[in-house]
C-alpha cells in the first residue's frame, strides 16, 4: 500500500485533512472515524492517523474530490469547539502505529436494508487497516527530471514509480520511469516477436469463415458522409453528454514535434478501437479493455511515434500476435475506418474516444489510462480543427 501526501489544517471548529490521490476511483473510497483515530483507503493509497484532538461523525462532515488535481479533501468538526489540535504540521507521528484499534465508518451503505444476517457481514472478506505505512517523500527537481516521460504529449512522469504494482496488468513496460523510448521499443518489438504464433496465423489465414463474417460488419461510423463540413446530424447521446460535462477543461502547449506525436498516437489508439469494435460487432465484451490496450503501442508500451508508418507496422504486427483474430484483412479494415473517422471529424473522433473513456472506466485497473491518456485526447480534440487531424 502507498501512504499518500496529506496535510492537517484546522480552524476554530473544524478539522481539514488535504489526501493527494491521483489514478483512483471516487466509488472507490474508504473513510472511518473514531475520535482520534482517522482511516482512509482509495487504491492503492492507505492513510492511518493518531490525531492529537478528538473529531466527531455528526452529519457535519463535508468532504469533495478535485479529479483534475487528484485531490480529497475533508472538513471534520471537531468534538471540543475552540480545541487547539497541537502538532498538526508534524506529519510524521501522526501516523498511526500498527495495533491501534478499530473504527466505526463514517459512510454506510444502507441500500440492501436492515435485513441483513450477521453471518454473512462476518463472511465477508475485511481490509487490513493494520497495514504498515511509511511517510510519503517528496522528489527534488533534479530526480524528476531523471524520470522518463510518457502520457498524452509526453507530459506525465512518477506516475508508474508509485504505482507499478497497480499497473503491471496495464501495461507491458518493465520499470518504465528508468526506461528510455528506444529501450521501450526495442522490448516491444522483442515482445512481438517472441509472442507470434506462425500455427494461429495461418489457422485465420487459411480457415477464414470468421474473419470474412467480421469483415461485413459495418460499424456505426461506415454510414457516415465525409463532406467538408463537420458530419450533419451527428451528436452525443445523453451519457456522452454527461462525461463530456464532468471533465475539467484545460490548456495544452504542445510545440509542433509534440503535436506530431500526439496525432499519431491518436491514430494508434484508434486502430487498436476500430479492431475491437469490428472483432465484437458493436458489442464490447469483457476482453474489450484488454483488446484495445494490448493492440495499441501507445498504450501498452507507452511508445511515441514519428512516422505513420511506424503506427501501421506497429499496429499490423500487434494483430497477427495477440487477439483472438489475426488476419492481415483485419488490419486492413481498421485503417480504413480510422481514415472513415478521421474524415467524419472531431465529433466523430470524440465519440471514438468516449467510447473507449466509457470501456476503460468500468474495468480495473485499465481505467487508470484514461488518466494518463484519454481524458486528454477528449479535452484536447475538442479544440482541434478538422485539417489538424492529419498525421504526416
């Protein structure tokens, strides 16, 4: 478990605790108190403080989540207004030593009523607030700069540090913050060629019934015009709607190299999307997260590219080794929707890329790439004007 940055602040009647925790899910939360024993768990972080002051679970409480910043904050009252909670700013002996004793939650679910037998509360498997904890340690500038960089524009680092753990099923990078781009594709491309299997491949070359079924399929984008303009009658359905209102808008300075590599990862991840949707029909599946992050360079690899071709030769060669269809029509058919997509605009792009939002938001831990890549491409391709969306 990762003890998180936190800060303790308090005024005359409260109490306010600052948790940072990027890469987590707000349904995800764990709070409980018991005077001065404070719990917080959001995976893969765990925070257990001894508080020099008594805090109280009244109704009072407020508590509100900045996604953007990956910041949790929490406003307790205090059991003893005008209490003066000595030692606040030393974080270090806050943190609560293994043994202490167990707490009540401050937030119960009560959706399956009261009739619930006890037996099967106790049959339940419970988290181990014991669980040891070190004091979070602040990088210098000079270690940060050391880190690798990856993310949508090449603008994250210290992410997989913290988090390898959680990561590991995500992506296929072995210790990707001391990993250089070039030593990252020279294991990809060692990765591919070890995992091709030449029996499966001629298996859907030669007994293509399947493949030829899927390659009929016309996906939602096929019936689309390709006029100048944007694409007439296009639009968001309701929970498009909804994502696209939750996220936080924001400004990206991208010089032009990193403009190129951002398209064409674009272009990767798309790629990676078409072939999901035409190997299902439509229909994502419980291997859609996995079928979309291992076909794409970009994000199984955090690879950068610097020539649509080295996306095409990327993408074709991650087909014939790992889904369940490897057939080199499939990869010919994926290029030709993306090119349908990328002529339909960037609402057609954007609802690509909800999808894919969608798709990986309700898998663990594959939503974490929205955080590091998605989430960005939505906000970003907002602003971007139809000429723009092409890759050279």
């Amino acid at each position: 478990m990762i003890t998180p940055a936190f800060n303790l602040d308090q005024d005359a009647d409260h109490l306010t605790l600052t948790i940072r925790v990027p890469y987590t899910r707000t349904s995800e939360f764990d709070l409980f108190i018991d005077g001065t024993d404070f719990k917080f768990y959001a995976k893969p972080y765990f925070l257990r403080l001894t508080l020099p002051g008594r805090i109280v679970q009244d109704g009072r409480e407020k508590a509100r989540f900045d996604i953007d910043k990956g910041l949790f904050t929490l406003q307790v009252p205090k059991e003893t207004p005008g209490e003066n909670f000595e030692g606040l700013q030393m974080l270090t002996s806050l943190l609560a030593p293994k043994g202490c004793r167990s707490a009540k939650p401050l937030v119960e679910d009560i959706s399956a009523g009261c009739s619930g037998d006890a037996e099967d509360e106790e049959d339940e498997e419970e988290f181990d607030w014991q669980v040891e904890q070190e004091a979070y340690t602040e990088r210098s500038e000079e270690e940060l700069a050391a880190l690798q960089k990856y993310g949508f524009g090449n603008q994250r680092s210290g992410v997989f540090d913290r988090l390898q753990e959680e990561l590991s099923d995500v992506i296929d990078v072995k210790n990707p913050e001391a990993t250089t781009t070039a030593e990252r594709r020279r294991a990809r491309l060692h990765a591919e060629a070890a995992a091709f299997s030449s029996d499966h491949y001629l298996a859907d070359l030669f007994e293509d019934d399947e493949i030829k079924r899927l390659l009929k399929f016309r996906p939602w984008w096929a019936d689309l015009s390709c006029a100048d303009s944007e694409v007439d009658g296009l639009s968001f359905t309701e929970d498009e709607k909804e994502q696209l209102r939750k996220f936080n808008n924001r400004s990206y300075l991208l010089d032009k190299a990193a403009r190129k590599q951002v398209l064409l990862s674009l272009v990767d991840v798309l790629l990676a999307y078409t072939y999901e949707v035409r190997s299902t029909e439509g229909e994502h599946n419980v291997e859609s997260p996995w079928t979309i992050r291992k076909l794409s360079g970009t994000l199984c690899w955090l690879e950068t590219y610097s020539h649509t071709k080295d996306v095409l030769v990327s993408f074709g060669r991650r087909v014939m080794c790992f889904p369940l269809y490897r057939h080199f029509d499939l990869v010919s058919s994926a290029l030709r929707d993306v090119v349908s997509i990328l002529q339909a605009g960037t609402v057609c792009v954007l609802k690509c890329l909800l999808d894919i939002h969608k798709v990986f938001r309700q898998n663990e831990p594959a939503y974490i790439l929205n955080d590091l890549y998605i989430t960005d491409y939505c906000i970003w391709i907002q602003r971007v004007k139809r000429a723009g969306l092409q890759p050279t």
